[in-house]
C-alpha cells in the first residue's frame, strides 16, 4: 500500500492561513486523483478538495474561495492552501485518493485547530 503522511497543521486564529502538505510514497502518486478530507469530533469524515490527475479542482460549498488545492506530482505531494479560517475548520485532515480505493492507507492526520 502507498503510505502518506500529512503535515503543516497548527493553531491559528479565526482569519488567518495555514499551507497543509501530504507526501506520498510509491509510484502511482501521479495517476490518482488525490483529496484532502477532515473529520471534526464527533462527525463524520467529509471531504473537502479534490484535485484529479489532470488538475481540475473541486471543492465543498463549506471551503469554496478560501482553500485551494494543488499537486506537484515531482514531489508526489498535494498541497491544500487554507485561508479565511474558521472556527469550524477545526478538524483533523488527512488526504487519500478520491474516490477511495484500496491502494492508499490513511495517514495519521494533521489537526488544525482555529481559535474565535
């Protein structure tokens, strides 16, 4: 399986950025569609950036026009810009291809955490 490992989370205040990075192992990094998913206590993993092997992007309505995702398949890492912050993007995020398949393990996560 390819591993991932998520970085670049931290506590912020409500308005401010944070540049969250997943670095993949193994070859195939650059023939998936990767996304950027969280998981708030209590709820359920939702994801939130998608990005395809050809870099078209989508987004859930909740993050539209504040984060922005983005690959550098050299690197075998996608990136998720995270801008506008609230309190209510508190949450763990990890990336995984999308849809989801067996060949991606889950990372641990990176918590972000944004204070009011």
């Amino acid at each position: 399986q390819v591993q991932v490992v998520e970085s670049g989370g931290g506590l912020v205040q409500a308005g401010g950025s944070l540049r969250l990075s997943c670095a993949a192992s193994g070859s195939s990094f650059s023939r998936s569609a990767m996304g950027w998913y969280r998981q708030a206590p209590g709820k359920q993993r939702e994801l939130v950036a998608r990005i395809s092997r050809s870099s078209i992007t989508n987004y859930a309505e909740s993050v539209k026009g504040r984060f922005t995702i983005s690959r550098d398949n050299a690197k075998s890492t996608v990136y998720l810009q995270m801008n506008s912050l609230k309190p209510e993007d508190t949450a763990v995020y990890y990336c995984n291809t999308n849809p989801l398949g067996s060949s991606y393990s889950w990372g641990q996560g990176t918590q972000v955490t944004v204070s009011s």
